[in-house]
C-alpha cells in the first residue's frame, strides 16, 4: 500500500494545548523584533534596518503559542469596548433627557423614539459582557472557548428591539384610539433635535472607530445610529402638527416610528439567526479555497467549512496530496495551507486542516471504514 497519511492534520487552536503545534506565526509579519525606529532615520540607517527585517524573518522562528505573542486583535477591542461605553452614556442621556419630556408633554411619538434610543443604548451592555467572556481561554469543558457568548448577546438584543417595538406600538395605537393634544410642544421639538444630535454624535464616532480598527460591525452600528437620526427627526412633524392642531399627527408618527423599529428588528434578527445556524459569506469560502489551491503540493481540495465563534472564523478542510508523500511531507503541505488560510482569511484564527492521497487506480477508497457512521 502507497505510504499516504490516514489522519494527518493541521492544528492551531487558541487556548487549547494539542500536540502537533507548528513553530511559525500567522499574522502578517509578526515576529519577536522590534519595527519602532531607532536613532537617526536616514537612508542608510533604513536600508540596514530593511535588511536585518528580511534575515530576521528567514532565521527567526515563528509561534502561534498564545503566551509568546500579542494578539493583535486585544487593542481592537479594547477600542471597541471603549465605543460601546462612550455610545451608552451617549444615548443613555439622551434617553434620559426625552424621558423627562415625555413626561411632561404626553408625546407617544417623542416616547418611541425614547424607547427606540435607550434600547439601542442597552445593547451595548450583553455586547460588552459577550466581548469580556470572548477573551476568556478555553477549557476542558468548553473546548471552542466562549466566543459564543456573542451569540447569544445578539439574541437578547434582538429580543430587546422587539420589546421596544411592541411598547411604543402600543402605546401609538392607544393615543391613536383616544387622540389628546401634545403639551409643550416646542419642548418637544427641542427633544426630538436632541435625538437627532445625539444618535449622529454616536453615528460618526462608531464609524470612525470601526473603520480604523477594520470592525465592519461597529460600522454597521453607526450606520443604524445614524438612522435612528432620522427617526428622531420624524417626531418634529408629529410636534409641527400638534402645532397646527391635528391631535392625529403625534400618534400617526408614533406609528411611523414603530414600523421603522420593526424593520431595523427584522435585519437585526435575520443577522443574528443567520450567525446561530453558522452562515458564512460564500466569497470567503470562495476565497479560502483560492488560497488553499495554490499551495504547492495540493492537488485538490475537498470539504471545506467555515464557521464564526464569536467574532472569530475557524475552518475545517481537507486536501488533496500526492499518495507516494511521506508522513512527513504530507503534514508539511497540511501546514502550508493553514499557513495561506491564516493570512488570505480574514479574522480565521483557527484552521484544522485534512491530508488525503490522490485516488489511485484499483486502491480502495481510505474512509471506506467511515462509510457506515455517515449521516443519511
């Protein structure tokens, strides 16, 4: 029989001691020398700097011990913690401050955006507990560490939204049902601009923070902030029609605002779901296998999977390799394209990859003894 490797893998999880670690470091260039200039930055002085870089790299070892490097990703989010906070105190005091002209004016439309901007505020708290147990290493009993805790973070928000839905709803219909005039209604006008102003603070801060850190969805989160702005605007016209005495306009806007929860609920919702059942963008699975193929020595690629924990992918593939390859070789290629994954995958932090020998004519299939547990 052909020397091919049943069971040869390529391992890298995080946290978790397996015996068939490989020494070198996925990152882009993250290797235990200093990139801060030193001295004087003349051209002389860059060019020895370039060169001693480019030996470093080929004599140095790499590591993905987790202990022996930093996770680049730490100060990601650590400022992503930080733009969850400042956006809870943001909207939190806006909340607080058109809570306290509902109460004085009766406005149900003021009230949905009220509710709409302190339920926005408290999503940040189940994310910021979700991102705390995320750091947390894996153990014996949760072996894939606890980056599903944003998951189930992403439910609760998903049922808060719905909440917030369902009482500002109730509460449009209700006046709807028994129309009354608004009182205060410049007040009222002043709340809704303060809407305004703090969701597009919020807006702008969370783009800009998640752009600089590459967090797509903190972007989106500002983008949704920015949005609720708009929102807050509509309450103006519920304000300028009390104005005008059209008792209806206050609830109708009320109403207006209630639909557009619901369809912020719906996107919400389709999200998080579409994560619990391990959904992934197919043009990462497309780009994985790009970057797998091209690695010398695969000669296919069979069954690839790719799914998020937490905010993290991890992969499980198997390759195709020579059937005359060594143990030795065979794992070397294995490593390769775990290699190229790491560094062609965003946010892949793990990869568990599987060798397979070519076919050969007249040899049986090697998994045929597996053939008996497949699941129908």
């Amino acid at each position: 029989m052909a020397p091919w490797a049943p069971r040869v893998h390529s391992r890298h999880r995080k946290g978790i001691d397996v015996s068939d670690r490989h020494p070198h470091d996925h990152r882009p260039h993250a290797h235990p020398h200093d990139h801060r200039p030193h001295g004087s930055p003349g051209p002389r002085h860059r060019l020895a700097h370039r060169l001693a870089h480019r030996l470093a790299h080929l004599l140095t070892p790499h590591s993905h011990e987790t202990a022996e490097k930093l996770d680049p990703a730490l100060e990601s989010s650590a400022r992503g913690m930080r733009a969850l906070w400042v956006s809870l105190a943001v909207l939190g005091a806006t909340a607080l401050a058109q809570a306290a002209v509902v109460a004085v004016s009766g406005s149900v439309a003021l009230l949905g955006d009220t509710v709409h901007n302190a339920a926005d505020a408290l999503t940040a708290v189940p994310l910021g507990i979700a991102f705390v147990l995320g750091r947390r290493a894996a153990t014996r009993r949760f072996t894939y560490g606890y980056g599903r805790a944003e998951d189930l973070a992403g439910l609760v928000i998903v049922l808060t939204i719905a909440a917030s839905a369902a009482f500002a709803g109730w509460a449009a219909v209700g006046r709807l049902l028994e129309p009354r005039p608004v009182a205060q209604v410049p007040v009222v006008a002043l709340a809704a601009l303060l809407g305004f102003a703090g969701n597009e603070w919020v807006a702008r801060y969370r783009i800009r923070v998640g752009r600089e850190i590459g967090s797509a969805a903190l972007v989106a989160d500002g983008l949704h902030a920015r949005t609720d702005g708009f929102t807050s605007l509509a309450v103006l016209l519920g304000a300028g029609g009390s104005a005008l005495g059209w008792h209806l306009a206050d609830p109708i806007v009320g109403l207006a605002i209630t639909a557009a929860i619901v369809l912020v609920l719906r996107d919400a919702a389709r999200e998080v779901f579409r994560r619990v059942l391990d959904a992934v963008d197919p043009a990462l699975v497309d780009r994985a296998e790009r970057a797998v193929r091209a690695v010398p020595g695969v000669r296919g690629v069979g069954e690839l999977r790719l799914r998020w924990i937490g905010h993290r992918l991890r992969a499980e593939l198997a390759v195709v390799v020579d059937g005359e390859a060594t143990l030795r070789q065979a794992h070397a290629i294995a490593v390769e394209a775990e290699h190229a994954l790491l560094h062609a995958v965003p946010r892949l932090t793990a990869a568990l990859v599987h060798a397979d020998p070519a076919p050969a004519s007249g040899e049986a299939d090697p998994h045929l003894p597996l053939a008996h547990h497949a699941v129908a």
